[in-house]
C-alpha cells in the first residue's frame, strides 16, 4: 500500500472499486466508510461513522455515481460518490416491519434501480426499490445465512450464496418466489 494509507489502515469489513476505476471505498466495523483514489492512494471521501452503522457491504452503481452501503443492523445508505453526500437512508424497520435483517451484503440490479439484500431473520432475499426503499420482491428457499448476492449481467436471474456452501439462482422473470435451481458445493 502508498505510504500514504499507513494512518488509514483498519480492519476492512467491505471494499468496493467503482466500475470507472476512479474510487476504491472501503468500511469498517466503526461505521467509517473512505473513499480513496486507487492509482495515488489520496484520501477521496470519508463519511461520519454514526450516519449507518458497522459497514457490512459498500457496492457502487454502474455508472459510479452512487455508492449503497449497508450495515448488519439492515440499514442501507446511499450516498453521492462524488460529492460524497448522503442521498437515502433506509432504517431496517421501514423496509422490514420491524425485523432487522442482519445485512451482509448488497447488490445493485440492473439499471441500479433495485438493491438486492437478504433478510436472514427471515431466510428470505429482498428486492428493493433504490428510491423508496420499499420491498417489491420476496425471494425464499434459501435455509441458511446468504453470504453473497449477485445479478447476472442482464438482470433476468439472481445468485445467493449461504454459508453452508450452496448457490441458489432465482429466475427474475418468473412468478415463482423459490430458486429454478440450487447447487451444493459438497457434492459437485
């Protein structure tokens, strides 16, 4: 690392590089999330940690300039990438009737109009309006703790992996709410 990230340097909780390549954000257990230039090491942004919470997941829009980061008590903030100003801030128990999520981790879906998150109070994988925050879509048939979520590059099919080792792909244009499919890395 530049030397200049040597005060900087924290048990990161998540990173995220902006699809432009220009911003490298990270954030820690604190709630502090920094922006930072990847090619000079200079310090960009960084954010008041009480603003969202311990820093599970930072993901960036496509087109870079917005940066979604969520906390384990389900709070997801949006925020100006280059201004680094706060956009939106869903509390849990806005988006989920008062059950926190436990949030590990986000995803934009396509044209960063929907966030996915899994709700694993609930084993169930939420997809949420960017704007509102509301929950347009119910996801289930996942029994474990989801550790990671992503779209396919189209957005028609959404991948979960829990922490007992399975894949569990959803068919977005289907009617059904379970996955078409569920792989398990135990057995091939």
């Amino acid at each position: 690392l530049p030397d200049i990230w040597q005060p900087l340097q924290r048990t990161a909780t998540a990173v995220a590089l902006s699809p432009d390549r220009a911003m490298l954000a990270f954030g820690d257990r604190d709630g502090t999330i920094r922006v930072l230039n990847p090619k000079s090491g200079q310090l960009r942004h960084t954010n008041i940690p009480a603003w969202c919470g311990p820093v599970h997941s930072v993901r960036f829009s496509s087109d870079s300039k917005v940066l979604a980061t969520s906390a384990g008590s389900g709070t997801i903030c949006l925020w100006d990438a280059h201004r680094w100003q706060p956009l939106r801030k869903f509390e849990a128990d806005s988006i989920t009737g008062g059950f926190p999520p436990s949030v590990s981790t986000i995803s934009w879906g396509p044209g960063d109009t929907v966030i996915a998150r899994p709700n694993n109070h609930q084993d169930a994988l939420e997809i949420l309006d960017s704007q509102s925050g509301q929950v347009l879509r119910v996801l289930y048939g996942n029994s474990q703790k989801i550790a990671s979520v992503a779209w396919s590059p189209d957005g028609t099919l959404l991948a979960a992996g829990t922490i007992d080792g399975k894949a569990h792909l959803w068919d977005i244009k289907s009617d059904s709410n379970e996955p078409f499919v569920t792989l398990d890395a135990r057995t091939g």
